[in-house]
C-alpha cells in the first residue's frame, strides 16, 4: 500500500510560478482536528511521509522506483519547508487533484485518484489536523533526481484528463448505510484499489477488474474480492475485521510488506464500525473471474505438515547443501525454529504454519520469496511481530543467494503450499531487485517522437510501481 | 589475500569484547582492521552441524563449531596428551572457547549477572583476593551501556534485581523471561529455606524484537547456538560494522606483537591458514582473544626490550587464571519438575554469593538448570534395555523428574594459576597453551561446609529420592585473570582502562583484567571493561 502513495510534492526542477499563498491564521476547534487526525490515520499519510526513525510527516522516505529514488516530502505545517503557508483550497487540490500549490502536477503515486473521493467536509478536517494536529518540523525536502523524460511532470496534465475522478464518491441509495460508508472508506481514504487493483497500459486502474490483485514492487497484493476461490469470499465479515485489527488470521493470511505499514499505521487505530463497514463493502465487490466460479483450493487451504529430515540428517551440512534435499535443510536450518520441523507453526498461530496460508499458496510466489527475502515486521496492540529478513541486510539471519532461496521457496511450495508453482534464481533475483522492472525508459527514449502517451505510461509506471524497501533499508543501513 | 595492511585501530579477535570496541571505534571516524583466527560460518551451518550430530556427541557443543587446523580451540574428542589445553596442576583449566569470528558468545547462555559493590572490594572488606582499582559506581553506567548494546532483559521488580546493594541508574530494556514450570516448583521450594530464585538477567530478547534481532521462541537451545539469534552473540554484528566500514580478516591467527623502540606497539603478525606471515600496522592495537589467547599471545611475543613477553614487566601475565569452579547435583524426584522451557539458564539464587564468610570461603550462586532434561536422560533409559514404549516412558519420566542444581563457586586470584606455553606445538608450530590450576583452598572449603550442604538441603526441599554430585570442580568456561588489572604496574598488567602498563597504545579488555570473579557470570563485566576502554582509546585517538 504504502509503495504506491508516494507523492511528490517537491520538485528538484522546482519552475515556482508564484509565492505560495500565506494561509488565514485559522483557528480549528479540537473535535474537527480530531476527526482529521483519525481521516489522515485512514489514510495512512504517515506511513510514506515519514522517513525510518524520523519524525512524524517530515518526510525523508527514500523509496526506490524502477527509474529512481524518490524522496518523500514534507508535509507538517512548516511554513518554512513543509505545507504550513497552504491554503485549504491549495491543500485540497494536491490531496484530491494532485496539483500542489506552485501549480505542478504531483505524481500518481501519492494516491490523490482515491483520495479525490473524498468528501469536502472530511478534507476540510484533514486540513484542520495538518495545521493545528502536526507538530510543525523544519526539514528540508530532499532532492529528488528522475532521469528524462521521467522530469515532465506536466505529462499528468493529459493523464489526469483521462483518469482522474473530479467528484466525491456519493452513496448508493441501494445500498445500506454500512455498505456506502465501507465503499466511502475502501475507496477513498484507505485507497485498497492503488494496490490491488491491476492497472491498464496507461498504469490507470482498471475498474472492472477492482481489487482482483496486481503486483507491488516485490510483493503481490492479491485477490480480495469476493470470490471464493481466488479472493477472500471464504472469510466471514468478522474475519476480515480480525485481519485487518491484527494483521493475521490464524491457519489463512498474514500481514506483511506494505500492508504490514498499513495494519501497523492505519487499519488497527479504525474504529470497529469502520472496519465492519469496510469489510461489508469489500465483501460485496464482485470478482473478476465469473467463468472460475467457486471450486477448487484457495490460498488459505493448501499445503500439510511434513518434512524430509530423514534424508538429510547426518550427512553434513555441506553435503546437504548440494544434494537434492538441500530445500529441506535450508528450511531446518532457517525456518524450522519457528515455524516447527512440519511447517506447523506454534499452536497459538504467533508463528504461523507454513502450510495453510496464503504466503505460500497465492497465484504466484511474489510474496513467498519476499516474506523469505524481506521478512516480515508489523505492530499492533498485541505486540510486535518480526520475522527477520534473508536478504543482504545486515541483520539477515542468514544471507541467502538466489539459488538458496530458490531451493527453498521450492521445497515449500512442493509440500506446504502452491505446489504448481516453481521457482527459479532468476525469479529471486527479480524480486530481490524490487520487483519486476520495465524497460520503458529505453523504449520512452527511442520513441519520443512517436507520441505523450508512451511519456505518459512511464511517468505513471515510474511512480505507480515504486519500491520502497531496498533504497530505504539502505540509507537506514548506510 | 590480504588487501589492508593497516588502520588507525587494529583489534585481535572478533568476540563480543572485540565488536563492542571496533564498532565504537568506527563510529567516532576511526578505520578499524580486525583480525580473527577462525572462519566466519552462518547460523545456517552451525545449526545444522548441531542437529546433525547425534546425540552420543552432543555432551560437548564444539561438535557444532569444528575447530580449523589453523586455529584449534578445545574440543570434547581430543585425547588429553593431544588436546590444545594442557593442564598441569591438581585440578583441570578446561575451558570451552571457540576461534570462530564473532566468538565464544555463539555459544554462551546470555546470562548477564552484575557484579555487587562487595565483589568489587573482597580485599578491604574481608582480607582476601585483591580490591578492583575502582568501584561499582565507576563500573555502572558501563553496565547500562552494555545492556543496551547487547539488549538484556530483566526483572523490573527492583526486590528481583541484582545486585541488591548497588544502584541501578537505567531499567532493563525488556521484561524477564517467565519461569519454566520446575523453575517455578524450585523457586516456591527454595522460599521454605528463606532463599529466593530471581529471575536471571539475559541479552536475550523477551517478547519483542531487539536491534534487528527477533524475540527469544523458546527453542531452548542457547547453548550451543541460539537459532534465530534472539539471544546475542557477537557474530549479530558483524554484517552492520562491515557495512559501516570495518575490514575483517578471518582465518588469520595472529601470532606476535611487535614493539618498537618507544616500546610502543608497532604492528602484529599473523599467519594466514597457508602459514604465509603478514604483518598488519596501525596506531593503536586492541588484543581481544580472550583470557587465555591474549596471554598466550603477550607471552609468544617475548623480544629483547620485553624478554618474559610483551606487556609482562610485571610477571603477572598468565598468572592468577580464574573461573568459576562448579558442583553440580542431579537430583531425582518423585513428583515431576519440567524443566526445559525458555532459556536454558532463566533463574538463580545469588544470595549466597554474598555475606561476612567470604573472609573463611567462597560464596557460591545456585542454579536450577533449566535446559530441556531429555537429552541428558535418554542413555541412562537405554541403559536399562528398556524398549518400545517402555522407553519413551522412562525417557519421559526422567525429562520431568530429574534436575540439575549447579552451585557455582567464586575464586581467589592465585599467581601459582598460571598459563605458560608447552613444549607441545599446534598445527601452525605454535605452542599450546599450559594452565596451571588449583580451585584452592578457599573454594574447597566453601564446597564442604557451605555450598554443597546448602545443595543438599534444597535437593531434599525438593523431595529428592537420589541425589549424585559431581565428585570434582568443574569448570563454567568463564576465563578470567591472565591480564589483571590493578593500579600498581608491578603487580598488574592493565590500567583501569585495560591499557597496558608497558605499552601506552596496547589495550587488553575483557574478562583478564577482572580482578575478582564473583560467582556470577562474567561476560557483562568484560563488556563493560571493553565500553570502558573503548572510550578511553577514543579520548586517546583524538589527542593522538
């Protein structure tokens, strides 16, 4: 979720065509900052706009795109360096059109489509709680450098003419008020579409596949339609609460990535009627495979408790390593310890099975090789759950390469989880790097003369599928 | 092949006392070279070197950490004319180290006991050992230091802390572990003879993540590896120093200091497992081996201006090797205990370590052993040619109604516990280490009169129908001693900054420079003496 919010409010080319307007010296009463603080907690503002270990909204988040390191920015009421000379029209234009307030498009990363449909009145709270609720911080945006033509930030003009909502969402009449407030929220401020809906050749979502799952950097935020074998049509509504309060759903799904942040920052701190509401509406969204309908295993129910010890043990652990168990041993060596010598996990489900759950069962081996390769870390009120990583970060547990990490990911699908699935070296290395990658800088290069619109998919792709982790792990690290 | 030759810091010897250093080192600007005898494995391997082995072998835990020819370390399978340790005194020095980069905390229980303000002062208050050159209130923000460093756990219940006498200025970081169920059975047991059983203090972490490092899973395997690394060793370290900086020789054994003519130390040199000779320069060196490689290193190094060794114009190198000898009491009862969840060692009674006797006998801390008891038990089942389910029965009672108390004892510093180096070579050609070794006296006495009635007494509290007591000390693997610090160089090695007495740009820290045991164990202390020493190396960098 997370990867995908990034905005740019600053620009290293900043063309400032005037002064920012001085904001009304405004006065908010306590309740509506209130209610904008739980509307931008919805949203989740924090999660992007927040580099590791600094202050709240000051910005700093390196996160790392196919074609470069974007820079988060700073959006306390600074009036310095963040947003505090904003006027509440200037703020309702970056949030729900995506234009800030010297008159430059933002890109769609920061996800003003979803936010556009919010209401005037809950902006309106966002822009008391950012100004009265923000703890002003004077830092200075850092620099954010995209290669040409990625710099032509007034290629979103057109895209914004194409693909962008002009209006707040109204309610259906048909539908329950708990239904319309749960769309209101699915929609608007949590913006579940930026993620796990899949996108078009311009990178705009497309609605009629809405929520029906798409790839996010190096994870793959799945299916959470209604259907029951590829979505979440098996979960009852106090389920998806569960998950959403908890960030798991013992024997089914965990938490990780991006909506790891999300649960942590945001879904946990709604109230329960909001996220009744939400998981009424998301349980209604029709899925988009009609012809599949409802037979066969979903993500939540493959995989038993087994093990291939017994070829292994005692032969050494080199010898184990190259021999055709090595999967196996590397599970022993890593994994096992916690998640149990069967991939059974802990009877209170804290160290989920291996098997039965969606981590290792999904369409594809995304999120398996990058819960592997990333590990997993998110904090709720229950406490705060870490996996450690098995990447190049200095905190490995152990630094996997590709090829290790390819035997393991396969010893667990075979036995615990999708076992139709393969995996290669290559296909960590890909995920490793932040996810698939897209030669369109090339091509936008080479074919510049042949039209906007191939300028216009890459700057949608270049801020729509950015990946966060790798570059902010390391200036963290660095 | 060696690239780096030299840096401003070069430390020897890659174990917790050796990353506490560098790793403050290189935070202030300064380039650190470090350089380790061992290899550098993964926990990957060595977890699986261990559930590899079978369980015949797994009394000894170097089987998960195969020494390299190069750099031997005791092992539990060597023949004592061939072993590397060679003993000649009345009791053995047998010592478990292991020469691997990040160091013997892989395989220590995390146990993180403070020493008391009286432990600190055994001389003046009760006419025995020596007197530490400073007091508990200088070591403690040291303490607090290392435990945020290492990331230890303890009771927040000020009546469950220790020391009970000295102030604590910082609370633990996290909770203490709960008690495993035999833990709690002993500790309401020990309440009827008026003791209580605290809750140990641990760099392991309770309940949540720690510095990049998971919480503790109970897998109740500290020793010999801790599999997800939520107990810390050294070897967590080392991929964030290399990231910031630090370069890292490994199977390099240094095998001599080299001093110039100021009598400062100009460079040392190592062998690489070719037996090729490098010689690695810099301005300021740091020996962080242990308590019985930085002897052996300091006396290999003898030279014409330093001709009992370097750093020895005292005679106090080697000399005055201590540990914690031990008892331990097998006790069978008849209801069952259990223990075996949580850590392996979670709880103890370190009351009896202190008081007025100290003058007569060592103190001596009770340990209820909390490691999962199957392992111990199984040969004694098979024994009885039990089979089948018979077995797993008796395996399962024996588990559940069997115990090991440890009363773990301290030790006066003896300049007749000496290391001096054999005849006998390694495979490099270098001498083995020689220990001299008599618990003495005063430890001897505190066994018969103090500790192990006092075991006695708990064993039949706890409805003991068999009691066995190891009929010898052994040793805690807690090296101590061969450097002592003291602030009269004619009688001590290291200053109370663990800086050399001879050699003004030669640091010695950890646990040889401690001058007094205490029964509790001693790596928090060496670690405080390594943040010690680390700022008083940055001090003097910076006026270099």
């Amino acid at each position: 979720m997370t990867s995908f919010k990034t905005f740019l409010l600053a620009a290293p080319f900043a063309f400032v065509a005037f002064a920012p307007t001085i904001s009304l010296a405004q006065d908010f009463p306590a309740d509506l900052v209130e209610k904008g603080r739980y509307l931008a907690t919805a949203s989740d503002c924090v999660a992007c706009h927040t580099a590791k270990g600094g202050k709240p909204m000051a910005g700093g988040l390196a996160i790392d795109s196919p074609v470069g390191t974007i820079m988060s920015t700073n959006i306390t009421p600074s009036k310095e360096t963040g947003i505090g000379n904003y006027t509440e029209a200037q703020f309702s234009d970056a949030v729900r059109k995506g234009v800030r307030a010297d008159g430059a498009n933002l890109y769609p990363a920061m996800p003003y489509t979803a936010y556009s449909f919010m209401s005037d009145a809950d902006v309106h709270a966002m822009y008391a709680y950012f100004m009265k609720g923000v703890a002003p911080v004077e830092a200075k945006n850092a620099e954010t450098s995209l290669p040409f033509p990625m710099n032509i930030r007034a290629s979103m003009i057109g895209w914004n003419l194409l693909f962008r909502n002009n209006t707040p969402l109204s309610d259906d009449p048909k539908q329950s008020a708990e239904w319309n407030r749960g769309r209101y929220l699915a929609e608007g401020a949590a913006h579940c579409a930026t993620c796990h809906t899949p996108r078009g050749a311009f990178m705009q979502e497309k609605a009629s596949l809405n929520l029906s799952g798409a790839q996010v950097g190096p994870w793959y935020a799945p299916d959470i339609t209604s259907d029951k074998v590829t979505g979440i049509g098996s979960w009852s509504q106090d389920e998806l609460v569960t998950y959403l309060k908890t960030g798991r759903l013992a024997g089914k799904a965990q938490a990780a990535g991006s909506m790891g942040e999300a649960i942590t920052h945001s879904f946990q701190h709604l109230t329960d009627a909001d996220l009744k509401a939400i998981a009424t509406y998301v349980e209604s969204v029709p899925s988009a495979h009609p012809a599949a309908a409802a037979t066969g295993a979903t993500r939540f129910d493959q995989g038993k408790p087994v093990n291939e010890l017994a070829a292994l043990r005692g032969k050494g652990f080199d010898n184990g390593m190259k021999g055709a168990h090595s999967g196996a041993q590397i599970f022993s060596a890593n994994c096992a310890s916690c998640h149990g010598f069967n991939g059974q996990g802990t009877a209170d489900g804290y160290y989920p099975s291996i098997f039965h759950n969606s981590a290792t069962a999904g369409s594809n081996a995304s999120n398996l090789i990058a819960t592997i390769l990333y590990g997993v870390e998110r904090e709720t009120e229950s406490g705060h759950v870490f996996m450690p990583p098995f990447g190049d970060q200095p905190n490995a547990l152990t630094q996997l390469d590709n090829v290790e990490v390819a035997s393991l990911a396969n010893y667990i699908l075979k036995d615990y989880g999708n076992s139709k699935l393969t995996v290669t070296a290559h296909d960590v290395g890909v995920i490793r790097e932040g996810g698939p990658k897209s030669d369109i800088v090339t091509l936008a290069r080479i074919g510049m003369g042949a039209g906007a619109l191939v300028v216009l998919a890459l700057i949608a792709m270049a801020v729509i599928l950015p990946r966060r982790g790798r570059a902010g792990a390391d200036k963290a690290n660095a | 092949m060696v690239t780096k030759t030299s840096a401003d810091v070069i430390v020897v010897g890659t174990g917790v006392v050796g990353v506490v250093i560098a790793e403050q080192l290189i935070d202030a600007g300064h380039s650190v070279l470090m350089i380790e005898a061992g290899p550098r494995v993964t926990r990957a391997e060595v977890v699986e070197n261990w559930r590899n082995a079978p369980l015949g072998v797994k009394g000894d835990t170097s089987v998960a950490y195969p020494p390299r020819p190069w750099a031997p370390h005791p092992t539990g399978a060597d023949k004592p004319e061939d072993a590397y340790l060679q003993f000649t005194g009345p009791d053995p020095y047998d010592q478990t180290f292991i020469r691997y980069a990040g160091g013997s905390t892989w395989h220590w229980a995390g146990t993180s006991w403070r020493l008391t303000p009286e432990d600190m002062r055994l001389h003046s208050l009760y006419g025995v050992g020596r007197d530490w050159a400073f007091d508990y209130d200088t070591l403690e923000p040291y303490y607090v230091r290392t435990e945020h460093k290492l990331g230890i756990s303890g009771p927040s219940d000020r009546a469950l802390q220790w020391p009970q006498t000295g102030a604590r200025s910082a609370p633990y970081l996290m909770p203490s572990f709960p008690f495993s169920p035999g833990e709690q059975k002993f500790t309401e047991v020990v309440k009827t003879l008026g003791y209580t059983n605290i809750p140990v203090a641990q760099a392991r972490n309770s309940g949540m993540p720690y510095d990049g490092r998971p919480a503790c899973c109970a897998n109740n395997n500290c020793v010999p590896v801790c599999p997800v690394a939520a107990k810390y060793d050294a070897e967590t370290s080392l991929g964030r120093l290399e990231r910031k900086g630090v370069t890292l020789l490994v199977d390099s054994v240094v095998y001599k200091v080299e001093t110039n003519a100021q009598n400062k130390i100009e460079a040392v040199h190592f062998y690489d497992q070719h037996k090729e000779s490098h010689r690695i320069t810099g301005k300021l060196f740091v020996l962080a081996c242990n308590g019985l490689e930085n002897p052996k290193l300091l006396l290999m190094s003898a030279n014409d201006r330093n001709p009992n060794g370097v750093a020895n114009s005292s005679d106090q190198v080697g000399r005055n090797m201590m540990d914690h000898p031990a008892r331990t009491l097998t006790v069978t009862t008849k209801e069952p205990f259990w223990s075996g969840l949580g850590p392996v060692v979670n709880s103890g009674i370190m009351e009896t370590s202190q008081g007025a006797f100290r003058s007569e006998h060592a103190g001596a801390y009770f340990r209820y052993n909390n490691f999962a008891r199957n392992r111990f038990v199984t040969f004694a089942a098979l024994k009885k040619g039990l089979v089948g389910k018979a077995l797993d029965e008796e395996i399962r009672r024996m588990t559940a109604c069997t115990a090991d108390i440890v009363a773990a004892h301290e030790v006066l510093p003896d300049p007749n516990n000496r290391l001096t180096l054999s005849a006998k070579k390694d495979w490099l050609g270098l001498p083995k280490p020689s220990i001299h070794y008599d618990v003495g006296e005063y430890v001897r006495k505190s066994a018969e009169t103090y500790s192990l009635p006092i075991g006695k007494q708990i064993a039949a509290a706890m409805g003991a129908i068999d009691v066995k007591i190891t009929p010898k000390f052994s040793n805690s693997k807690h090296i101590m001693g061969g450097t002592i610090m003291g602030k009269d160089a004619s009688n001590s090695v290291v200053d109370v900054d663990c800086r050399a007495h001879d050699h003004e740009n030669l640091f010695i820290p950890g646990g040889g420079a401690m001058a007094s045991t205490a029964c509790g164990n001693s790596t928090i202390t060496m670690t405080a003496l390594a943040i010690k020493a680390a700022d008083a190396i940055v001090a003097q960098m910076r006026g270099a």
